[in-house]
C-alpha cells in the first residue's frame, strides 16, 4: 500500500478520465458518414485484404491523408468482431493514456501539482471528453502530438538521441490525422537553434528518423504513381491557390491571434463559457507573460510548450476558414498545461480558477446530456429495412444535410443484405432514409444521385424511427392509355 500511495492522485485522475469516455460509449460516440467510411474501407482490408494506400479525405481541397490511421484502428475493430465501438474505445484509451503522459512528462520538468492539475483538466474538459470518445482520425492528434513534444524534450533537454525515432512515429501519426501537424515542424527546428546538439549520435538518429517517415509515406507515394498524381497536385493546388484556403503572408495573421486564441482558450479551458472564456483568457496571457519575465524561459522546457502553442495559432490565423474544435485538437495540450502553470504561479487566486473552471466543466460535462444513440439508430433502420425488403434485392439513399450513407451500408453489410448500387443494379425497391434535421423530407422527385437514377418512383410504405423517416419507393407503374375506340365503318350505300 505505501508503494501505491504516491500514485494515487494520478490513479484517480485516470480513473475519473476512463469514466468520462467509456461510461455508454456505444450510446455517446458519434456515428455518422466518416465513421461508417472508416469502418467499411478497413473491414474490406480485413475480410478481403484490400491495402490501404490513402486515408480519409480531407474536407476542402480533394487532398487524401495517409493511411495509418486505418491500420491504427483496423485490430481494434477485428477484436470487437467488426462493431464500430471497437476503434471508439481505442481512440479513448489513447485520451486516457494522454492524462498518464501528461502527468509523467510535466513531472520531470514542474513540481507534481501542475502535472497532476495538467492531467485532470485533459481529463476533465468537455469539448476534449467529446474529441476523445469516438473513432475519428483527428481525435488521436492529442496523444500523438505530446508523444512527439515529449520525444523533443528528451533529445534537446535529456540528450537521449534515440527518441528521433518516437518523434517521427509519432509525427508520422499527426500527420496521417490532420495536414495541421505540419505546423509542430517549427518546434525541432526552433529547439535546433537555441539548444544546438553536436553528437554524430544526433545525426545518426536523426537520418534514421527521416528515413522511418519517407517510408511512411510510400502508402501515398504509389498512389499517386497510379493515380496521375492526384494527392499530390490537390496538395499544391491548395496552398497555390489560396483564394479561400490559406494566406501565407505572415502579417495577415497578427489581427487573428488573439480572438483565435481566447476560441481556444473558451472551448477547450473555460467549458465553453463565454464570459468565463474572456476572463480565462485576459489571465492565461499574465500568467504566461509573468513567467516569461521570472524565468530565463529560453533555456526552460516551458519554453517547448509555449512555442508549441504558439507556432500552432499562429498557423491557425493564417487559414482563411472557420476554425473548428478538431482543428486545434493538437493544441489542446500545451493551453491546458499553460493553464495548469497559471493556476500554480497565482497560488491561491491560481485555485480559485481551478474550482471555477472545474464547475463549468461539470457543468458541460457530456454525460450530463442524453446520449445520441447514432450507433443504435443506425441499427435499428438497417433492421427495418432488412425486415420490410423481403430478402429482395434492394438499393438505397440517404437524404440528410450534414451525413452521408456508409453507417446505414456498413450494418447492412454485416447483416449480408442484397443491398446493390444503382451502377451494379437497378431493383425494383429504393429505400430511403431522411435525416430531417435542417432539412425537409422530398424523395420524390429528388435531384440526389442516388434517387434520380432511380428513375419516376411512387412511395409504397414509410416508417419512423427517432425522428428520422424511411420511405420504401417503387417503380411507377405508368397506366396503359386508353385505346381509341375504332371508327365503326360507313354504312353501305
């Protein structure tokens, strides 16, 4: 028992850390068109030993990730016997292992209170809860990003050469999750400058690591050997053209800093409390400033955590889109360990904060809410459809605003539905599925694909679940005209 005392603190964090995403993962994950994508390609690699050479699309521009992400979740999802919960559960203990390596890593360079108040607030924040329980390729960016800074740590503070190797690993995974990760390459080369490294080890390891993360991307290099170069010319086109993308002149992104900063700062620190968000921020910034004046901050590896947070807004304001939550998801360590040494150097006001923000964070706890079931739904109107198809062959659509169909296809699948595209062929029975949110339920006469190429349909049968509305449609059967009576003959004169 004394061995274990001193681990107790962390134990519970993790403890309350696993809660928070597992507890009903199945009925809390989201489940939408991504996730259904993610599924089918890897049970196709699975079941059919199909290679994976690109990974998920990104959202602007036609560009591809790398696939490691599949091959990442692709055991976990055989090990769940092909149910999606399978990677949703990876990618939570990766949250889970993310509170541990927090705690570990800050410990040997901060007194133990900011460690532990650092690995509570990852395990606690609501918007990191929701980005780290269910299975999606940006969602694993936290833990690999602190596993690559961690790595910087141990080769430019530590000397400990080797861990070149984990940092490419683990930027290999950063970068198969979100193109963002380039925007962590400032931070080997910032600490190449101010704590330059003279052993042959280092470049022994370091062509070792560049050689690990050109392999990597042989996946995509053959890919794009086959496919003309697409990847790599949408790559191209995306930061040449750049009317809508992104601005590389720097000065452009001075004005963006700030109100980027307290979006990140409100979302991921202040549970997304507005207010709260506005005060959290106007303290971080003091607090920061305050130990960059006390401390020779250059020569601290505090230094590493604020230029990794500070590399990354800086790349942030120069994209000319909305910045969603996921986009920063590598940035929700270093503001969640500034925040931690914030809260240390104002002392008691410093623990003021923290019960402050430990209120909005139970406030918007996830599991406060009901969960959404997407899984369940799913489910539940691929069984209907199966039931209410006869075992007839069948095509299918989805009508929705913001979701596209693999989740529906993925369960039909497993269930070996005759379910066919309208290419293989054309059925005599199109079901269609209306996610009505934002959105009104019109498959008649629909320009969709999907319904279109069906050809003129009448609806035979609808049915609801939760809310959302499935339509059987038919062939319209076109009535025979009416034939002309035929002209009685002229009577005989």
């Amino acid at each position: 028992m004394k061995q274990i005392k001193p681990f107790l603190p962390i134990i519970l964090v993790l403890a309350f850390s696993a809660f928070f995403r597992l507890y009903r993962i199945g009925d809390y994950m989201e489940f939408l068109g991504d996730q259904g994508r993610d599924a089918v390609i890897v049970r196709s690699f699975l079941t059919q030993g199909h290679l994976m050479g690109i990974g998920p699309q990104t959202s602007i521009g036609n560009m591809y990730l790398g696939p490691w992400y599949y091959y990442l979740i692709a055991p976990a999802l055989l090990l769940s016997n092909f149910n999606p919960i399978g990677p949703s559960i990876l990618v939570a203990v990766f949250g889970i292992a993310t509170s541990w390596l927090l705690w570990y890593f800050l410990k040997k360079i901060f007194p133990e209170s900011i460690a532990l108040t650092s690995a509570f607030l990852f395990a606690a924040s609501p918007v990191v809860i929701k980005y780290t329980s269910f299975s999606w390729n940006p969602n694993i960016m936290p833990f690999f990003s602190l596993l690559f800074v961690f790595s910087l740590f141990e080769v430019f503070f530590e000397k400990k050469y080797s861990y070149l190797v984990l940092a490419s690993i683990a930027f290999i995974f950063c970068l198969n999750s979100h193109y963002l990760a380039l925007l962590l390459l400032p931070l080997p080369v910032a600490l190449f400058f101010f704590r330059r490294p003279s052993s042959s080890r280092f470049w022994y390891y370091f062509l070792l690591a560049c050689g690990l993360f050109l392999l990597s991307l042989l996946p995509q290099v053959f890919f794009d050997l086959k496919h003309h170069g697409q990847n790599i010319r949408a790559i191209i086109a995306f930061f040449s053209v750049r009317q809508t993308t992104v601005n590389l002149k720097p000065y452009k992104a001075i004005p963006q800093i700030l109100p980027l900063l307290n979006q990140i700062i409100t979302r991921v620190a202040a549970g997304k409390d507005l207010l709260w968000g506005n005060v959290l921020t106007a303290i971080f910034i003091l607090g920061v400033i305050y130990s960059f004046f006390r401390k020779n901050l250059k020569l601290s590896p505090l230094f590493l955590i604020v230029l990794w947070l500070f590399f990354g807004v800086f790349g942030l304001s120069l994209y000319k889109q909305h910045i969603y939550d996921h986009y920063f998801a590598f940035l929700f360590v270093p503001t969640l360990i500034l925040l931690a040494v914030t809260i240390y150097e104002f002392k008691y006001l410093g623990w003021m904060l923290l019960a402050v923000t430990t209120f909005f964070f139970l406030k918007e706890n996830p599991l406060r809410y009901p969960p959404n079931s997407q899984m369940a739904t799913v489910e539940k109107i691929d069984q209907l459809i199966l039931d209410h198809s006869r075992q007839q062959p069948f095509n299918l659509a989805l009508l929705a605003k913001q979701n596209y169909d693999p989740p529906y296809r993925y369960f039909l699948s497993l269930k070996k539905a005759p379910l066919f595209t309208l290419n293989e062929q054309k059925t005599q029975q199109l079901f269609v599925v209306c996610e009505p949110f934002q959105m009104d339920c019109q498959p008649l006469g629909n320009p969709l694909w999907d319904i279109a190429a069906f050809g003129p349909a009448s609806i035979s049968d609808t049915w609801k679940v939760n809310d959302i509305t499935i339509f059987r449609l038919v062939p319209k059967t076109l009535a025979a005209p009416t034939p002309t009576p035929p002209t009685p003959p002229s009577p005989t004169k």
